[in-house]
C-alpha cells in the first residue's frame, strides 16, 4: 500500500491510496479507511469488481475534509489508513499504514517550507550498525539512536540506502 499525498492544505488532504493486488480473483473489492488518533473514520473510499487477474494495482481516492496537518516536531499527528480486501462482501486480507498529512516545498529565497511556513532543517543520515550485532539492532539501540537524534535537536532524519528495520 502506497499513500500519494496530493492536494494538502488546513482546508482537506487529498490522497491517492494505491493497493498493490497478488490475488487472482475475479471478484474482488477494495475498502479504505482514515481513522484519525482518536480512532474516529474520517474518510472513506473504495472500488469493487476489480479484476485481480488483469491488474495488479487499484488507486482509490480519499479525501480528509479539515485535517490536522503533521507539524513535524512541533506536532507529530497521524492518521491510521486501513485497506480491507473483500471477495464476495467479507474481508480476506487487511493492512494499516500511517501517514501524517503535510505539504513540503522549496523555495529559492525562503528554503524549506512545512505547511507554508518556513522550517530549519538540520539532521543525520542514519545507518543500522552497532559494534558487535551489525544490523542485528535490538529495541535498544533504536531508542538509543533516537535519544541522540533528538538530544542534538535534530529536525530531519534521513534513513541510509537500504531498507531499514519498521
């Protein structure tokens, strides 16, 4: 599941949700939820008679109508997006993601710009290495990155070449 952020201001957060199928079903639904923190539906798509055996990806549309936009430090808010697939009305399959809703562009003068408001950015690139385990980190040296990342005041965080660790 891949969130597109598309349209995203204090007014609504547009997204596209694309659901990438391995099923080869001929009768197949796909239903998307938003829930916000408090675990209220705030949106809601989907798409049924797909044809899971002639595609291999679906793009369903939501739309948060007055989101509270991800602040970064500041105010870190998540939303939760579920993605049901349904074969004859019943789930078969479920995923959650979460995604905090923002804009992010870069302008000449200004610099960087989080929400329309400009924003310093200093940070780190991260890797997953510690001396004796390599990339076998534990929960610890998760944290004890992370303390040091923010200790420093750190405001981005840029993960190395490789898929890291959820």
């Amino acid at each position: 599941v891949l969130i597109h952020q598309k349209e995203i201001s204090g007014s609504k957060a547009e997204a596209d949700v694309e659901v990438f199928l391995s099923a080869k079903d001929r009768r197949l639904g796909i239903a998307v939820s938003v829930f916000d923190a408090d675990d209220r539906c705030v949106a809601k798509g989907r798409k049924d008679n797909i044809d899971g055996t002639a595609t291999n990806s679906v793009i369903i549309p939501v739309t948060v109508s007055s989101p509270r936009l991800w602040q970064g430090r500041q105010d870190p808010y998540m939303y939760k997006v579920r993605v049901e697939l349904q074969r004859d009305g019943k789930t078969v399959d479920e995923v959650e993601q979460k995604t905090g809703f923002r804009s992010i562009a870069v302008d000449p003068r200004q610099g960087t710009l989080l929400n329309g408001q400009v924003v310093q950015v200093n940070g780190f690139c991260r890797h997953e290495d510690v001396a004796g385990r390599g990339s076998a980190l534990l929960f610890e040296d998760y944290r004890r990155d992370m303390d040091l990342i923010l200790e420093s005041g750190a405001t981005a965080m840029r993960l190395a070449h490789y898929p890291h660790g959820e």
